[in-house]
C-alpha cells in the first residue's frame, strides 16, 4: 500500500540520518504520512541553531516543530 511504501521510506530516510548526524532521529505517523524528526531540544534558539545547520548540511526543507512526548 501507498502507506507502507511511504512508512518505508521514511525509515531508509531515517537510517541515513543516523549515519550522517549524531542527533537522535526517529518517525512519527501523521494520519497517512510520516514525518522523519530529528534531535529533541528544550530551547528554541538551540533548536534554530541546529536547524540552520542541517538545512546547510543539504536538508534545505527541514522545519522547526513542537512534537509533545
């Protein structure tokens, strides 16, 4: 299903992350997608910190969100 090809992308994503970044990166299901999420930060400027550097590290559509545990 397209769902599953999608959840399994989102884990090859993932995978490459890991090898790439030492941030913590996981999936989380938002109704048929999946998001890839990556490094968990209490402060929002270290947060913007780590975004701005992923985004030049070639992940130029990555966002800052609020993910509740």
């Amino acid at each position: 299903s397209d769902v599953y090809k999608r959840q399994q992308k989102a884990r090859e994503f993932t995978n490459r992350l890991k090898q790439q970044m030492s941030d913590e990166s996981w999936i989380l299901q938002s109704g048929e997608f999946w998001k890839v999420l990556i490094g968990k930060y209490q402060e929002e400027g270290l947060a913007r910190k780590r975004l701005s550097e992923i985004r030049d590290s070639g992940y130029a559509d990555a966002w800052l969100t609020q993910v509740d545990d």
